[in-house]
C-alpha cells in the first residue's frame, strides 16, 4: 500500500504546516492504510499478475481492484491441467466498477467464465495514477484529526473527575472521524 498523499499535500493544512516531517509521514502511512482498510481496496495503480478466481458460469465477472487500466489476459485453468490463454482485447470493461465482460461477437473457445473453482487466472493493472482530490484532502483531513490528538479521545467511553476513572471502548486507531467517512464512503467496495 503507498500513501494517498505526499508530505507537501498534508502541509498544505494550517494544523500541520509545522509538524516535524518523520512525524507527519508516519501519520500519513496511517491514515493511508486506514483509509484503504476502511474501503476495502487499494487505489494506487497496480499490475496484478495470477489473480485466482472462481469461475461463475456467466459472461460477467467482478475484478477485485479497480478502476481497471489494463486487462492483459485471463487464463482458464482446465480440470485437466492444461490451460487456455484468453488475450485481454476479447473483453468489454467497465473500469469504474472492475467488471469485465466477453465482448458480444465472441468468436474464442470461451465466450463465458467457466464454473470452478480457483479455475480462473487474471492479468491485469488497476488503479489511479493520480490519487483523486477528495481523497487526498480526506486522508490530509484524517492526519489533523490525529494530530489533534482526537484519536486520543475518541476511545474514552466515561470519565470521572474524583478519584479520576476513565473507561475505554475500542481501540482509537480503528476510528475514522464522520467527515473524513463521508468523503471516502463514495470509494468502498461492497464486494465481500
């Protein structure tokens, strides 16, 4: 996982203009990873080379990293071993969701993804190249919010000031603060 921002763009923030760099490229490695754990995906440009997959029967199948860039190949693995080479231009993709799909006229020995497991091998390159604003802004955003020390807080359940008790809930570092949520929602995966 590389980080959404670089340390330039997380400076651009008042509240940490002046925080020492090792410092603040720390808490961006951790938002990062938070951010894309949240989501459920990476979103820096990637090749992903053997990718296993369950073959489902139809002409459609879901990718597991997207956008998609690039689509090399898919290699069906034969319940005898052998295996069939599928060029990556038979396909009709929809990058922005990570669906490619057997192009209409299809004239090779597959025109669907034959039902199996582990049987499928794909190819190909997904990604941004650029990191989008919102997202860059949302992971400068979560930086603040920890430098701020709110993730300090943030697991405090009750206090009390005689004799001071304080209890916890869950770990701090599993918390996302609702406006960066908000700005990163439009990009989670739903896939299991």
């Amino acid at each position: 996982m590389a980080d959404l921002i670089v340390l330039a763009r997380a400076q651009q923030l008042p509240t940490l203009a002046s925080v020492n760099a090792a410092y603040l490229a720390n808490l961006i490695s951790a938002a990062s990873t938070a951010i894309e754990r949240y989501c459920k995906r990476v979103f820096g440009s990637a090749a992903y080379v053997s990718e296993v997959y369950d073959g489902n029967g139809s002409t459609a199948m879901f990718l597991l990293n997207f956008p998609i860039t690039a689509l090399t190949s898919v290699v069906v693995l034969e319940s005898d071993g052998t295996t069939t080479t599928l060029a990556g231009t038979g396909f009709d993709i929809d990058a922005g969701i990570g669906e490619i799909r057997f192009e209409r006229d299809c004239s090779t020995d597959y025109c669907y993804f034959p039902a199996g497991f582990q049987n499928l091998q794909v190819n190909y390159t997904a990604g941004f190249a650029t990191i989008p604003a919102d997202l860059q802004e949302a992971c400068a955003q979560y930086c603040a919010w920890l430098y701020a020390g709110s993730a300090v807080m943030a697991g405090v359940q009750s206090e009390k000031l005689g004799d001071y008790a304080a209890s916890f809930g869950p770990a701090a570092a599993n918390i996302i603060p609702l406006q960066v949520q908000k700005m990163i929602n439009p990009y989670r995966s739903i896939r299991p």
